[in-house]
C-alpha cells in the first residue's frame, strides 16, 4: 500500500511528504517559519541599514537627547541625541557581522581539525582531542577578558576571542560524525578499491559533516550575539561609537531614571535575534535528522 500524501493535504496543513527537502520540512513548522522570519528581518536590516535607517547613527544633536518616541524619532534618542532607531538598525549589522565572521572561522577551523582529529592516527588524535579539552576548560567569559586585556579592546580582538572558544565545539562534533562514519560499508568499499584519506574525507565524509555542523552553527549565533552585546556593554566589546546593541543597552541602563525607551529598544533586538535563531536552528536540526524523520512516519 502506497505511503504518499496527498498535495491537498500538504495545503491543509499536513506533514510534508518524507522525501521533502531539510528546509521545506523544517519551515513546515510554525517555530520554523516564526525563526526563518525573525531571521529574515534582521538579516534584511543588518544588510540595508544604510536604506533604511532614518538617520546618521553617529551624528550628535545634545539639543534633543533623551527624547520619547515620536514623528521624527519613532524610538526616541540616546543621551547624545543620536536617533535610536537607527543606531538599533546598524547594531544588527555589528551583532551579525561579528557573529558570521567568528562562526565561520571557527567552523572552518573545527571542520578541519575535526576531520584530522577523526580519520587521521591515534596519536594526531589524542594532541586534538587534549586541545579541544584545554579550550573548553577555560571559562568563556573569563577567557575573553584576559584576551581583551592583553591585546585591548575591538572588533577584531572580539571575533578572535569567539572564534577560538568555539572551536573545541565543532571539532568535537565532527570528529564524532567521522569516527562512526569511517567505519561504515561505504567506506570500507572506497578503501578497498584504494581510494586515497583525501578522496574519502572530502567526497564522502565532508558532506555528510556539514549538515549537523550547519545546525550547532545557527544555533551557536544568538550565543555569539549575546556575549558581544555583554561584553559591548561592559567596554570590552566594539568600541564607541560603532552602533552596538549592547552599548545602546548600557546608555539606557545610565538613564534609566531619566528615559526607559532605550533599555527597551537595546534589549527587545537581543531576545528576538535569540528566539529566532534558536527556533530555526530547533527546526533545521528536526528536518535535516533521518531518525527524527523515521519516528514522525510512525
């Protein structure tokens, strides 16, 4: 008996069919759909900031600081009179900059070290392995500090600091996916037929790595954004005055008595960005794991 569903059932709601691609799957689910779209928004705002902002996110009108919202300032000024609005639109450039950049490097540099780590000799692996527990030993935050303050405070000093605590996480990953990959049928036919570790690693285990690295990765970059904003918001993070989120959290924490707008708008962007990425990367992971498909067909 045929286990296909109807397209009708599809647009009333159904389950995608099981052969559906990882991403129709997952935005099949409403906290998949709700994540892609949170997404969406702040990857269109970070990308056109300069469009869409209202106003120079850098230029000073003391005149008018600490103002409510408005007409001309839909989200009020900072205590330099600088428009809110605008400096929360280049913020998200900041946060997703910085947050793409330190992933990627540490994804790339997990990917290859895990992969060395997984298919290379037991000894190569111990000295990974050992280093990957070194690192994750370290506190996170403070690791950062004591890197911050030996070569001071930026947004080059920030990406290096993420990039490197996130590494031991995605070497780990992939070392565990290439040991119980090297081990499977395919392999051992591809080794039997001599194919070379550069041919089996980059055609066969390459790819089938990428995906669950993919979904730690969106799921690590509200992590990535909030500690930049932390760190922005005790000085050690972006340098003033680069729009930041969480240098617009810290204005709004020194005028809190006067005005409540700005600790609002410095944190409403954080816990979207947090939810959003989260959900998505809850919803990738259910599309792109076979058992997870397996056990929805029961």
């Amino acid at each position: 008996m045929s286990s296909a569903i109807d397209p009708r059932q599809l647009a009333a709601g159904a389950e995608p069919r099981p052969n559906a691609g990882p991403l129709r799957r997952a935005l099949a689910s409403p906290m998949g759909a709700f994540g892609l779209t949170i997404v969406a928004i702040i990857v269109i705002l970070a990308l056109f900031a300069g469009l869409l902002a209202p106003y120079d996110p850098l230029k000073i009108d003391v005149v008018h600081k600490l103002e409510g919202p408005s007409a001309a300032h839909w989200i009020g000024t900072d205590n330099l009179g600088r428009d809110t609005l605008s400096r929360i639109f280049y913020g998200a450039r900041v946060a997703l900059g910085v947050a793409c950049v330190s992933i990627g490097l540490a994804m790339i540099a997990g990917l290859l070290l895990g992969l060395v780590a997984g298919y290379g000799p037991r000894w190569l692996d111990g000295i990974l392995v050992l280093f990957f527990d070194s690192m994750s030993a370290l506190p996170m935050i403070m690791f950062a500090l004591a890197v911050i303050t030996v070569l001071g405070p930026g947004t080059g000093t920030l990406i290096l600091v993420i990039a490197l605590v996130s590494i031991p996480g995605y070497g780990r990953l992939v070392r565990a996916q290439t040991l119980g990959l090297k081990r499977s049928d395919f392999i051992v036919a591809e080794r039997s037929l001599d194919a070379g570790p550069a041919r089996i690693i980059l055609v066969h285990l390459l790819p089938n790595v990428v995906g669950p690295l993919i979904i730690l990765a969106s799921m690590d970059i509200p992590v990535v954004i909030m500690l930049e904003a932390g760190l922005s918001f005790l000085g050690l993070g972006v340098r003033p005055p680069t729009p930041s989120w969480g240098s617009i959290l810290y204005d709004g924490y020194n005028a809190l008595r006067s005005s409540t707008t700005l600790v609002i708008a410095g944190g409403l962007p954080l816990v979207l960005a947090t939810l959003g990425f989260t959900f998505l990367g809850e919803a990738l992971r259910d599309g792109l794991d076979p058992k997870l498909q397996r056990r929805g067909l029961r």
